[in-house]
DNA sequence: TGTACATCAGTGAACGCGCGTTCACTGATGTAC
DNA sequence: TGTACATCAGTGAACGCGCGTTCACTGATGTAC
C-alpha cells in the first residue's frame, strides 16, 4: 500500500516528458485546425518526430489522444475556477461566485479551443469514455457549493421567481440524489441557472456571437454576471 | 423594376429542385460527420451523382455549400421563432417570449447539427462572409423587440439589479446605435441576457451536459425559462 | 564491476482510404431567326 | 413550325494531397545475475 517513492529511471523520465510534449503539440494542432484535424501524423511532425507511428508507443490512437486533451482540459479549467475561489476565500460567497466566473472567462479567452474541445460542439463520431465524466463536474459543483454555503450562512434571497413545479423537481431527481447534502430543489435550480448563464455568456464570447455587438467584452461580462447573480440570490440587491 | 413572373424554363426548375436536394443531402452529411466532414463526395454519392464534380455548376466550392447550410439554418430558426411569436398574438410579450423560447428548443432538439453549426464552436478554417451576419440577428432583435413591447406597455419591472455601470453602457454602444428605437440601456441588457440564457440552456442540452443531470428536458427548460423571464422582468412575479 | 539478456523507443515502408478541384468531353435543353 | 447555334448539365479521368494504423526492423536503455 505505502509505496516507496521509488526514483524514475531516465527512461521514465522521458516518457513522462515526452507525453507532455506530445499533448502541447496536440493543443497546437488542435488550435489550427479544430478538433477534426487535429492529426498523429501533424502532432509527429511539430515535435520532430521522424515518423508519426512512434507516438503509438505513447497513445493507442487518435482518440486515446483527444480524450486526453478533453481531461486535460477540464482538469485545467477546474483548477482554474478552484484557484480563483481560493483566492478570495473568506469573502462572502457571491463574491467568490464573481472571481469564479472572471476566471472561467479568462481561461476561456486565453484558450478558445481548449474551451470549445469541452463546451462546444460535440466532436462528431467521437464518444467519450466514463473518465471524462468526472473532471467535467467539477465547475458545476463548485457553483453549487458557493450557493449552498450563501443559503447555509443566510446569505441567499431567491427572488419573485416562481418556485420549481413537481415535474421540474422530478426531472432533477438523479442530480439531486447524488448531492452530498439535503438541498433544497430551488437552490439546485439556482445553482444550475448560474452555470447555465456563464457558460452562455462565454461561449457567445468566444464563439463570436457578440464581436459586432459588445466593444469591451470583460465590462459588460462583469456587469451581466453581477446582474444574474443579484437575481439568482447569491449577491445582494443594491441599495436602493 | 416591375418584372414580369416570367415562367421558369423546365431547366431553371430542375435547377432550383436539384439545389434544395443538394442542401439536404449535406445536411444529413453534417448529420453523420459534422462541419469537417462535410465533403462533396459524400454529397454527390448520396442524391446519385456519378462524379462530384457535377456539384460545381451548382456551388463553387465547399465553402459555398457550407456557408449556404448556415444562413439556411439561421433563416429557419428564425421562421420558427418568428411563428411561435405570431402564434401567442394577443397575448402578454412575457408569454410570447416563452414560446419563442420553446420554439427555439424545440427546433434545435429536432434538429442538433444545424443548431450547432450557428451556435456551437465555430468551424475551423472558415470565414462566414458578410450575408451571414443578417440572418443570424433575427432571433436577439425579436427577443429585443418583445422586451421593448412589454416596457412601453408598461409590463416590465427590472428587479433589484443593478443598473448598468458607464463602461458597461460603452461596450453596448455600437449595438444601441444600431438600433431602430430609443432604449434604455438596462431594457437592452435584460433582452441579450434572456437571448444568453436561452442559448445557453439549449447548447447544455443539444450538447450533452445536461444527460446525466435532468431527466425531462422539457419540463426542467420551461421551469428554468419561466425563472429567468420572472427574473429578467418579462414575466409576472407570482402572487406572493 | 561486468556481462547477457530483456525491454523499450523510434524508424521507414507499406496498405488502403478519402478528399477538393481542374479539365476536356458528350449530350441534352433552350433560343433566335 | 423548323432549323442552326449557343448554353448548360453531368461525366470520367487525373493531379496532388493527407490521413490512421500495421509491421518488421535497429539501437539504445535497463536489469538480473
């Protein structure tokens, strides 16, 4: 069970170094040409490789490939979205909720095709497999987290919205059943609303549905998810 | 100016027939394959074509067809938004804007590749041209339009948001220039929020974020759309 | 510390496939007199 | 109404390209005695 650290070999060394090479390369080619182009034999070429059947001692194909890329990417955006909630850990949960959501928007901008690899189009005639499920919570669950913690310390108002009918509780009923806590269907609702708006938002962004309407994207980001999150509750009304 | 019908030649006839069949071979090829697969041999083996060069008298290349698939499609979610909204004639914007809502669902869940070609990752190594741009406004300026219907008539009350700040305004500008009315920057806001929200909804769902999460699609899309319509001021709050 | 063997990394050729686009061509359809 | 010519639709071959994956192979690195 306690396994000794045991030191790499130089081989193992490289492997891991190279693996790592092997997916930058991969993001490149994927930034390129999209998630359809992206190619063993182009991802051979970027890195120098003679011959593109040398990454098959790396990965099994194509898709073992892309899978990564997506885990990666996932993984990455879940660190970001952790690290900025970190940051402003001790602040009040809806501003937590704000940092959540610039940083899920810088990473986004700085990373088009990662975020489309994740939150775009599904790639065609690619399925993913159970491992991609996991990662792909986590900003869901962060979300909901900030909002539980506002409702727990007192500090959530839901609004004059209408509260969830029987039907829409009974469509919720797998997630709510997986939460670790007793909570509330309007909370969950509100939880997945403010995933819901700020994955729109981004992905209008970056997809380029607002390029001829919004000049400075960031000040009107930060204005619409301050106006969601008065509404969804997390953040308070402003004084009138 | 005022032409005469002057009845189409059998040739100009099959032309127009042997297009749209053209179309809807492609789009059964974006069906299986998506944007990147898309490919005019596929297309001309699909309606029967010996060679695929044939395509050529009818597309100049596959960019043409592709960009022809996408103003098509934003031209028909338009007519779908369009005839719900004509359909709930009469009634109150907020109960258009819900049906506009659900003909907007309901025509992407019908049809999941031509809805990610418009709002899903943008196709990589294509350039949309200019005549794309017109059709894919149709839906934000309807929403819009009801927004400023019910203002005028009195019917929207914008919540305990806050108001938008000077540089949010900014950003807006070269989009309340444009527009045919006098608006308020909030009224604005609340109406590209709605549109955000609404495609943000429908991709988590025509994508696949929503499979392991919500049961009834349907009924969880009109609890949430009835929420945010409550909340972005279209809607009635309920009797407390 | 030194040797013998097993493991692994990368090569290069090959298979079989599909693609967009061009071009000269044959027939059929339309038009002008 | 009939003929002569122009226009157009579809063919089939060809060019040049890129792809994933397989396989037998050469050397280098690691390991066990």
């Amino acid at each position: 069970m306690s396994a000794t650290p045991k030191p790499l070999t130089a081989r193992e060394r490289a492997r891991i170094e190279f693996t790592r090479d092997i997916k930058e390369a991969a993001r490149r080619q994927l930034a390129e040409h999209g998630p359809d182009g992206l190619s063993l034999r182009g991802v051979a070429r970027d890195i120098g490789l003679v011959s593109a059947s040398a990454l098959y001692r790396y990965f099994p194909g194509r898709d073992a490939l892309l899978t990564a890329l997506i885990t990666d990417s996932y993984d990455s955006l879940g660190d970001a979205a952790d690290a900025a909630v970190a940051a402003a850990a001790g602040r009040d949960p809806g501003e937590r909720w704000l940092a959540l959501c610039h940083a899920v928007r810088d990473w986004a901008v700085a990373r088009p095709h990662e975020y489309a690899l994740i939150y775009g189009s599904p790639v065609p005639g690619y399925a993913a497999p159970a491992d991609t499920t996991g990662p792909g919570t986590r900003l869901p669950f962060l979300i909901g987290g900030l909002f539980a913690e506002a409702a727990a310390a007192g500090g959530w108002r839901p609004g004059p919205a209408p509260a969830a009918p029987e039907d829409a509780r009974q469509a919720l009923q797998p997630l709510l059943a997986r939460l670790p806590w007793e909570a509330p269907a309007d909370l969950v609702v509100a939880g997945l609303s403010a995933w819901t708006y700020l994955c729109g938002a981004v992905s209008f962004e970056v997809f380029g549905h607002r390029s001829a309407i919004v000049t400075e994207p960031r000040a009107y980001f930060d204005h619409e998810i301050r106006r969601i999150g008065t509404l969804l509750g997390i953040l308070p009304a402003p004084a009138a």
